[in-house]
C-alpha cells in the first residue's frame, strides 16, 4: 500500500500537481553532487550528507529507464505520463519519506553510476558511485559549475550547432571560456549571435537569435 501512495506522489512531484508543495527538484543538490564529481580522487557521494530533508529511501532512475523495470523496482503501476517526466531526465534522484516523495534530483547523463546495486538506495546506506568511464566533467562557465537545469541546457545547445573545422588563423577573444565535455570553449557574444572554438577539438561553431541569448543568460 505504501509503494502505491509513493508512486501517487511520484506522479505529483514529475508532471506538477499541487497536492504536495514540498516536492521540488533539488537543484542546490544537485549541483554538489556535481561538484563532488569534479574534485580529484573522488569516486563516490554520500547523499545522506548532502540532503538537508528528511528521507528512508531513494530511487535511481534514466532516461533509458523501461516502464516494467520501474514499475518492478518500486512494486507499483505507473502512467505513461510519468514515464515521459522520467525520460525527459538523463538521470533522477527520487527521494521517499514516510511513504511519499519528499524530493528528487536531475543529473546529467551517466553520472551516477547505473547498476542494480544503486537503483535503490536508503539513508543508512546512501553512497552512489560515480561512473568515472563517463565522457566529460561537469559544465562550467570559467569557474562557476552550471546548476544541473543549466548544465542541460547547454548541452542541448551544443548538440545543436552544426560545428565547423576551426581557422586559427584569427583569434577569438573570449567573453568566457566554456567547460564541456572535458574540452574548453572560448565564447564571444555579439549583438545577435554566439560564437565558439575549442582548440582541443578543433572546431568552430556559432548560434544565433533567442539561442544565443539563452546562452548568454546562463554563461554570463
């Protein structure tokens, strides 16, 4: 019974109902984690000590998560609904106090490591390995790690771009210097448009109109 009142607010806390105002995608959270990845020498996080709630047990889920194996994991039917929330996520963090939802976190692709021994999780044991074999680090603008809602974003964008082989021939005077997937990107703004080059990649790109802006507001 109590796996179905979960599942009830899981529904709640991923497609916006009102019934629970505490559920809210933990983004302070979120970005810790990240930040946990990125010191050197670290290979996992404790949650427990990075939660400032109250929670008995946690779920880890993707986007490549399959609706049986979700429904099998937390013994309860789910709607498709949900199961559109979930997949919109690289990777979620949902986390049950009492029986109902308190909190989830977003995370990027992989981050988390994804093997049966971590889809589910409790307080007294709440250290998740890190995949360390994943392409990348967290996203940075300069020294400032993105939050995980921007850190999305971004990477949406630069699937976006259709990249180009980078003339070096003339320098690219940054605005800031963007961290993405373990190479740095010299961003300059103009008026209208985003440009950017990565030497270690070798390429060029550029965006333009309300792209460019969203780019902007969250590097700068």
């Amino acid at each position: 019974m109590k796996a179905l009142i979960a599942i009830g607010i899981i529904f709640c806390c991923l497609v916006g109902c009102s019934s629970n105002a505490q559920v809210t995608n933990d983004k302070e959270m979120g970005e810790n984690i990240q930040e946990s990845f990125a010191k050197k020498g670290v290979s996992s996080v404790d949650v427990s000590k990075l939660s400032d709630f109250k929670w008995e047990k946690g779920y880890l889920f993707t986007n490549k998560s399959k609706k049986a194996d979700v429904e099998r994991l937390v013994n309860a039917p789910i709607s498709e609904e949900v199961m559109k929330k979930i997949s919109s996520a690289d990777q979620m963090l949902v986390f049950v106090h009492e029986g109902e939802v308190v909190r989830y976190v977003e995370l990027p692709q992989d981050f988390i490591t994804h093997d049966k021994n971590q889809l589910e999780f409790s307080f007294s044991h709440s250290e998740l390995k890190f995949n360390k074999n994943r392409e990348g680090k967290p996203i940075k603008a300069g020294d400032k790690t993105l939050s995980s809602e921007d850190a999305l974003t971004v990477k949406s964008i630069m699937k976006q771009i259709q990249w180009k082989k980078a003339d070096y021939s003339v320098a690219l005077d940054p605005d800031v210097q963007l961290t993405y997937e373990g190479a740095v990107y010299n961003v300059r703004f103009t008026s209208d448009s985003a440009e950017l080059t990565s030497k270690k990649r070798g390429v060029y790109g550029k965006v333009t109109g309300e792209t460019a802006q969203q780019l902007y507001d969250i590097l700068m």
